[in-house]
C-alpha cells in the first residue's frame, strides 16, 4: 500500500488553521472531485475520499489531536479506517454538499426528506436570439412521482415491512474503538422500511420518466455560459422534499460577421485604397433591423484602423436595456490588376504628388537660403 498523505496537505491547510478554513477547503476538493462531475474517474474517487478521510479526522478534535501527535499510526491503533465509499461521505457530510450545482439534494438520515435532483438543459442560441433575446419551449424527460401509489412505491392498500437490516433506524452504527461510524441502511436507503409489494406501474421506484414541456424566457444579452435557473422545474424531493431546480446552459454559436467580445462586437469591412482615401459608405448587417445599416468612412481612413460606433454592440445582461460598442477595422484592398486607363490615371496621381513634394522640398531650400 502506498504511503498515506499528510491530512494537512491533503487539505491544502495549514497545521493550525481553524474549523472554518478547513471546511471550505474540504468543499472546494470536494466540488471538484465530486463523483457525478467525474464519472468513471478512479483517480478523481481516490481524491474525494482521500479528503473526506482528511477532514473527518481534522474536523474532530480529538482525532486531531491524536493524529498531531502520532500521526496516521496513531489512528490506526484507535480502529479508524477512512470512509468505505461515496454514500458513508454523503451522509457524513450531507451539509458540505448542499447548494452544489446540480448535484444531488442532501438527504437527512432522520426523516429521509430530501430536496429533488436539480436538472440541466444546454440550450444553443445564434448571436441574434442571444442579442434579441426569446421565448423558447424546452421538452425533457425528467422524473416524476408515479400517480398510481402516489409516490409511495408501494401497491395501492399494501403495507411496508420495517427493514430487518438496521431494525428501522434507517442507520448502521458500527463501533471502532471507542469512534461510532453511522452510515445510511443500504438496504432501506435510510427510510427504516421496505416495501414488499412494488407498484405495479412503477416497479417499487414511485417515480417516472415523464416529458416535460417548459416555456423559458431568455432575456437579450445572454452569452456562453450564462446560467437561467428555473426554480422548481427538477425533479421531485422525497418525501414531500422541495422540487428541485432547471438549469439552462446557454451556448451561443459563433457568427459569420460579428465577433463578440463580452457587450462589444467587432467586425472588419473591406475597402478599395481609392474609398479609403475619398471616405465611403458601406452597410453592416444590425441584429434590431432587417435592413443593414449605412455607416459613414471618413476619408484618409488608415488600414487596420478601428472605428468604434457607439451603442451598436450587444444587447448587455447586465446593463438592463444597454448596448455595448461595435468596433470596425479597416481593411484596405490593393487593385492586383489595372487598366491601361486606370494605369494612366494613377500615372498622373503619382505625377502630381511628386510635384507637392517638389513644392515643399522648394519651400524648404527657399527658407533656408532666405535665414
Ligand atoms: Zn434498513
Ligand atoms: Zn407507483
């Protein structure tokens, strides 16, 4: 067996750091370990139970404490061996776990209520749905209580039996030197009882993959990895436990003109060398209007140079009714081929523009000889 971990390190605490910290450090490995966001993961459950060892023992006092002064050897010898699997650490830590995005509810061993498993929808938005914002029906399959027991599991007029595992205390208490390990009855799942006439329409499970239609605003501004909750629209809790959440996931594809960037837009047009230097007009599509829009191009626009047009970027989420900015970049064209009066016309250009330059350079001599 490998050598074990400092429960410190394991942590990333330091050795007299207090309950608080300890706690939110054993959370945040414990969000990021967690088993429904690495399935399959063997690594990823080594880590999570290895943490939840660590804090188990850090959290408590006089394991702490004998861990301080023996090290691991030390709880060895008082009979402490570390968490079996996942379940012993959802229900030794079922606090730890509460409000983790889409996660499953914390189940209370008591009484076996437990808030409903929060769902998730990833929905795809093109960049004009996302700036105009829309209405759209989400249909999903979740988990329903089943109407024939009522939720119950059990056939309509039968009676549960209490389980004979854990004698329906819904607990298995084991006792290691002088630690009492407690964790949920496999058998009854916590409840104490178990059903010995299923359901017909359900097969014992009192729930069923139900379509589900549910009509979501999504406001303008939205943008990749923006997060709606839709209070109430998981699935159900036990025992008459709160429903759980509906997460959309917004996923906005990408756009064949606009780049976006946060609220802004960016964008670039092409124009001839001769439009860049008389100024010109081009249209640029704009997401409030079918008709493109007739934006102005100041004469002696540099290449690469930006024009950032106020107000005409995304609709903001944060800003309520904002709009961010669209920035233009200016790419001039070079003509490849020219007419011969095209040729002779830009012959003369140059003619003349040597002849300014002449001036200037006289001008110059002029002043030079006049000093
Ligand atoms: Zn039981
Ligand atoms: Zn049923």
């Amino acid at each position: 067996m490998a050598s074990k971990r400092d429960y410190y390190e394991t942590l990333g605490v330091s050795r007299d750091s207090d309950a608080e910290e300890m706690k939110k450090a054993y959370r945040k490995l414990a969000l990021k370990y967690h088993p429904d966001r690495n399935p399959e993961d063997r690594e990823a459950e080594e880590r999570f139970k290895e943490a939840a060892e660590a804090y188990e023992v850090l959290r408590n006092g006089e394991k702490r404490r004998i861990y301080d002064l023996y090290g691991h050897a030390g709880l060895e010898g008082t009979g402490f061996t570390g968490f079996g699997g996942s379940e012993d650490i959802f229900s030794a830590f079922g606090d730890i776990f509460e409000g983790f995005f889409g996660f499953g509810g914390r189940k209370s061993r008591r009484t076996g209520i437990r808030r409903g498993n929060d769902l998730r929808y990833d929905l795809e938005l093109s960049l004009e749905e996302a700036y105009r914002g829309k209405e759209e029906e989400l249909v999903f399959d979740r988990w329903e209580f089943c109407e024939g027991c009522g939720g119950s599991g059990m056939e309509p007029g039968s009676e549960p039996e209490m389980c004979s595992h854990c004698q329906g205390r819904g607990e298995i208490i084991r006792s290691q030197g002088f630690f009492q390990i407690r964790t949920a009855c496999s058998t009854c799942g916590g409840t104490g009882q178990v059903i010995v006439d299923p359901c017909k329409e359900c097969q014992g499970n009192g729930k069923l993959r139900v379509e589900r239609k549910v009509l979501v605003k999504i406001p303008p501004g939205v943008d990749t990895g923006t997060q709606l909750r839709i209070k109430g629209e998981g699935e159900p809790g036990n025992k008459g436990g709160p429903q759980g959440d509906l997460f959309v996931v917004i996923y906005v594809k990408e756009h064949h003109f606009f780049v976006r960037d946060g609220d802004d837009l960016r964008c670039q047009v092409t124009i001839s060398f001769i439009q860049a230097a008389l100024g010109t007009e081009v249209s640029i599509p704009v997401f409030d209007s079918d008709e493109d829009k007739i934006i102005t191009i100041p004469d002696g626009v540099q290449p690469e140079e930006i024009i950032r047009l106020k107000g005409m970027g995304m609709s903001s989420l944060r800003r309520g009714k904002g709009y961010g900015d669209l920035s233009v970049k200016i790419i001039v064209k070079i003509p490849t081929r020219l007419s011969q009066k095209q040729r002779e016309l830009l012959t003369e250009f140059v003619e003349l523009e040597n002849q300014k330059i002449g001036t200037k350079t006289r001008d110059f001599w002029d002043k030079i000889r006049g000093a």
